[in-house]
C-alpha cells in the first residue's frame, strides 16, 4: 500500500490557498458583524445595556447615556447640552457692535476711526482733535468729543483702555519732559474726563507710549498728524476662572 505523503512534501503553489481561505473567512465574519451592528434598533440596543448593567450589579455605572426615542436627554448622569457659549458670545459681539452703530448715529464716523482687534474695539482719536500742541489738557472740542462717547462706553462689562501716543518732535518750551509724559498726561486726561462722566473708574486703565508705536514711518513735520493720537481699546471684561 501507497504511504501518505507528509505535509512537508506539499507542493509549493497550494500552499496560498490556506491563507487566501484565512482571510476570506475573516471579511465574512466583519461583514456579518458589521451588517448586524447597523440593523440593531434603538430598543434592542437599550436591552444590551440594560443586560450589561444588570451583570455589573447596582454599584456599576453606565458608561453610555441614551438618549431617549423623542430626542430629549436620558434620566440620569447626563449634561445637558446648551448653547450658553453661542448666547455669550451673541452678547458681547451686540455690545461691542452697539459702540459702533453709536458711532455712526452720533456723526463721528469720519472722526473717529474704528477698527476690529479680536474679540474687541480700537476707537482711535485724533491728537490735534483733543489737544493744542503740545497740551496735555484737553481742548473744548476734545472734552466734547469724549463726552459723546460715554453712553456708548457705559454698557455693563465694557473695560477701556486709554493709550496716549505722540510724535517724535519735543519743544523746550513744553511743560513735560520728555513724549513719555505728554503721551501719559494725555491719556490720563481722557480717562479722567470718562470717570468724571460716569464712567467707572474700575474700567479705565492708562499708558502712555510716546513716539515708540507710530502708525506711520516718517518725518515727523509730515506723519505726525497720523501718530498723534489716542486709542480706546474695547473688549468685555469676563469672570475669571480657577486653573487649579
């Protein structure tokens, strides 16, 4: 009688076969598995988890929060999802963007430029506007001018911050030292006549940057115009929060 041939002695090209077979068998089962998985309802789904739940014992928890057949949130552990943060950030955008609709009612449009930085506003004022040259007072014009503003700045949460800017030029005969000093006398000027009109002191800040941040590059005789200046930066003051 004929002996068996050993499987060692198997011939080289069926050998495929065994792995082809393998992996055939394994899409079947993911197919299968997967055609299962997508026609599970929502009850018989619910019943898994309940069956899961019951085998866990009372002190398990559920790591999956159904959600009811109507839409609305399952009882129990689960947040419900709002929409605070689109209705907060609604409001600030109407505060900031009431300052700006003001602007234009009140007839400043062409005097005041207005910008977007953010999340808040930069009101830029005209130096020769507020001041004489080389005044750290407010001139009538000025006063008037800032006084126009506070209703549009006294919306609850609204922080301002004053900054004084100048050109490169300096006269002796000036009453400050130096463009630091006229910078920060001016913006102190124009935080003190918002305080003195109502708005809260708490709100204001000031800083007085000179020459350093021109807006334009250049003589002195033909940009400063453009660099003498006080902005009002805008944003809405928000509750802090614990990191740690």
């Amino acid at each position: 009688m004929a002996r068996a041939k050993p499987a060692a002695e198997m011939i080289d090209g069926q050998r495929w076969m065994i792995t082809f077979s393998d992996l055939i068998t394994l899409l079947l089962t993911f197919f299968v598995l997967n055609l299962a998985m997508s026609s599970l309802d929502g009850g018989r789904l619910k019943q898994m988890v309940g069956s899961t739940s019951d085998a866990t014992g009372d002190g398990g928890s559920a790591l999956i929060n159904l959600a009811s057949e109507s839409g609305a949130p399952a009882a129990g552990g689960g947040q419900e999802v709002t929409d605070a943060p689109i209705a907060a950030a609604a409001t600030d955008g109407g505060a900031l963007e009431a300052v700006t609709d003001g602007i234009t009612d009140l007839g400043l449009a062409e005097t005041i430029e207005v910008r977007e930085e953010g999340r808040g506003l930069s009101l830029t004022l005209p130096g020769d506007l507020l001041f004489g040259v080389g005044n750290g007072r407010l001139s009538d014009r000025g006063a008037q001018t800032v006084r126009t503003l506070i209703p549009l700045l006294q919306r609850p949460g609204i922080v301002v911050s004053v900054e004084g800017h100048t050109d490169g030029t300096l006269s002796r005969s000036w009453s400050y030292r130096d463009n630091w000093d006229l910078s920060l006398a001016r913006a102190v000027a124009v935080a003190t006549a918002l305080e003195a009109g109502g708005i809260n002191p708490a709100a204001l800040s000031v800083t007085g940057y000179g020459s350093a941040r021109p807006r334009v590059t250049g003589r002195p005789a033909e940009v400063g115009s453009y660099n003498r200046r006080v902005e009002l930066r805008l944003h809405l003051e928000r509750p802090a929060k614990d990191i740690f």
